[in-house]
C-alpha cells in the first residue's frame, strides 16, 4: 500500500511536496529512503521504506495525530513522531514524524 493510500482514511487533504491546497490542515510526506531487510540467494528480496509525514496545522492537532498514527499503523507502518515545531511564517504548527513499513518486495 502507498504511503498516500494509507493516510487517506484521515479524512485530511494528503499531499507530497509541495502542497498547493487551501486547506488549514493537511498532510504533507515524502521518502526519506529504503533499507534492505531480506536476503536470499545473494539477493535483496524485501526492503524498509522509510517517509517522513508531516502534520501541518493551525489548531489543536492531538486528535489529527491520533488519526495520522493509527491509519499508518493500520496499513502496517511504525510510526515514530520525531518533533514538534512552529513555524511563524506560515502560522502553522509543523508535527514531523517517520513512517516505516518493512518487509516490501522488492522490484526492479
């Protein structure tokens, strides 16, 4: 399952970067990177694929977060939220966090 398909059952608009909506809240990820996690016969068969997700908000966020979380967990995601930041010149609060689903088959 895409990283998008996963959070869209947040019922928040969910983009990759740039985000050009209108939207107060949304959600904004990109691939941080992939890491091979199986081996067989010599050859990368499973990889981790790593993203960072990022909560943008004007508003309390904690319910979002919740959300976020547990549609990425649900897709088979480990979440770890990295930190918190206010970023004053858009007025939005930024919540970082890492999404990583292992054991992706791995294609050419």
């Amino acid at each position: 399952m895409s990283i998008e398909d996963a959070l869209r059952p947040t019922g928040l608009p969910v983009s990759g970067l740039p985000y050009e909506g209108r939207a107060d809240t949304y959600v904004t990820y990109q691939l941080i990177g992939q890491l091979s996690t199986i081996y067989a016969e010599g050859r990368e068969t499973a990889t981790a694929v790593q993203h960072s997700v990022d909560l943008w908000t004007g508003v309390s966020y904690q319910n979002d977060l919740r959300r976020i979380k547990a549609a990425l967990e649900a897709a088979g995601y480990i979440v770890q939220v990295e930190t918190e930041d206010y970023d004053a010149d858009i007025g939005r609060t930024h919540v970082m966090m890492t999404a990583t689903l292992e054991g992706v088959p791995w294609q050419l």
